[in-house]
C-alpha cells in the first residue's frame, strides 16, 4: 500500500486543503478512449464559440492558487499553478495537448472544474507520498528532462517520496520518474483546491468526473480525500 499524507505545518498553513485522490488500476491507455476525446473537444469548441473561457487570474479558483505560491515564496506569475497555465495555454492555442488518454483525462476534467489535477505512475514511487515543505536538499528530475537535478527552495511546498521528489511548486510541474505513460497501468490521480469551503463540492464533482472517464478503461478506481482533518490515506489498490 502507498500512504498519501499532508505534513502537520502543509496543514496548518493551509487549513482549508481538499485533495482528491484517484487511484485506478488496470489502466489500458493504449485503447481509443472516445469520452475523453469528446471531453476535449467540446471544450476547445465552447472556447472557439465564445460561450465559456477558462478561469483565468480574476477567477477566486485561480486567485486562491496564486496566494498560496505567494505564502510560500513562489511568484505564481513567473511559475504558474498547472491549472492557470494549462488555461492560459488553452485561451492562447485553442487546443489542448494530447499526450495519451489518462493525461489527457486529467487535463481534461481540471480545465473543465478550474482546480489543478496531476497523477503518478504507482509503479514508480517509493514508499509513501507526502506534500510538505522542502528544505532545500531534496532533488528534482522535471518531467521530460531526464538529465537534469534541481534543488527546491527551502519553504516551498513539495510531494515527495522516499527517492525524490514528485512535484514542484505543489503543482507546478511532475517529476519524470513517476510521469503517467500510455503504458502506465497503475496511477494515482490528484485533484486539488486550497478553498475547500467554498469548492469542496466542485472537486468531488470533479473526481466524479475523472472516474466516468478512466471507468470504462481500468479494471478498478477509488477516490478518497485527504485533507487537515484527514491528513492520510492509503490508495494503493491490490495488484
């Protein structure tokens, strides 16, 4: 099993954190996954109509994100939350990227809810999975850049595992080690909103959302919350 836990000082300073964990297993990412396709389409065509945009910097979704980076030492408009910038991409391209249908899922259903989403291939994490504050010796590999080590800043918010760590900036950016492939069979999905009072209720419409999608490609999917008054769970499911 893989423990998800929020840190005691993560929960003080963010008292008001809802985190959606996803796990699916049996995953078959390399099937033609048509609701996901639909889902990206619709948005792209509701975007070129005129009749929805993404949250944007105005949107209380996306201003409670850049607080957030702010309290912890992170100009979040210099390094985005993956929500603003996978928005601003959308509004700037008209299309979203297509990596393969999980990632694409995620993105997907976190454009669609204005809260960031993100996912780590379970098969290539190492113990338990924690979001706390780094101390500046940690390691970093980003995604899609196998031969580069960075070094967190002391204070800013991380997941990490027993190996390395997982994301930057909260969610700015994944690690390569654990990205979500089209092989990837086992994965846990993260949805998250510090806000949870007034959108607890649209990320758990959300990760209903993210299940109705992985549903009909993965043998079996969970969803449990982690939050300051929950502060870990067990998401591994049985092999």
């Amino acid at each position: 099993m893989t423990l998800f836990r929020i840190s005691p000082a993560v929960a003080d300073a963010f008292p008001d954190t809802l985190i959606a964990v996803v796990t699916a297993t049996g995953l078959r990412s390399r099937q033609t996954w048509p609701a996901t396709t639909a889902a990206l389409e619709d948005l792209e065509a509701r975007l070129a109509g005129g009749v929805w945009q993404p949250a944007d910097e105005s949107d209380p979704r996306i201003e409670a994100w850049h607080a957030a980076y702010r309290s912890f030492g992170t100009n979040p408009r210099r390094i985005r939350p993956s929500v603003d910038a996978l928005g601003r991409r959308l509004t700037k391209r008209g299309t979203l990227p297509r990596i393969n249908p999980a990632v694409d899922s995620y993105n997907a259903v976190s454009v669609r809810h204005g809260l960031p989403a993100g996912a780590f291939d379970l098969d290539h994490v190492t113990g338990d999975v924690e979001i706390r504050h780094a101390d500046g010796s940690e390691t970093f590999t980003p995604l899609g850049e196998s031969g580069t080590v960075e070094n967190p800043k002391p204070g800013e918010i991380i997941y990490t595992d027993s190996t390395d760590v997982l994301t930057r900036h909260w969610n700015h950016r994944d690690a390569h080690r654990t990205r979500v492939t089209e092989d990837s069979t086992h994965v846990a999905f993260l949805l998250e909103t510090v806000a949870a009072t007034r959108d607890g209720h649209l990320l758990k419409t959300a990760a209903d959302d993210l299940r109705t999608l992985l549903r009909p490609h993965c043998d079996q999917s969970t969803v449990r919350y982690v939050s300051p008054a929950h502060p870990d769970t067990q998401t591994r499911l049985p092999a």
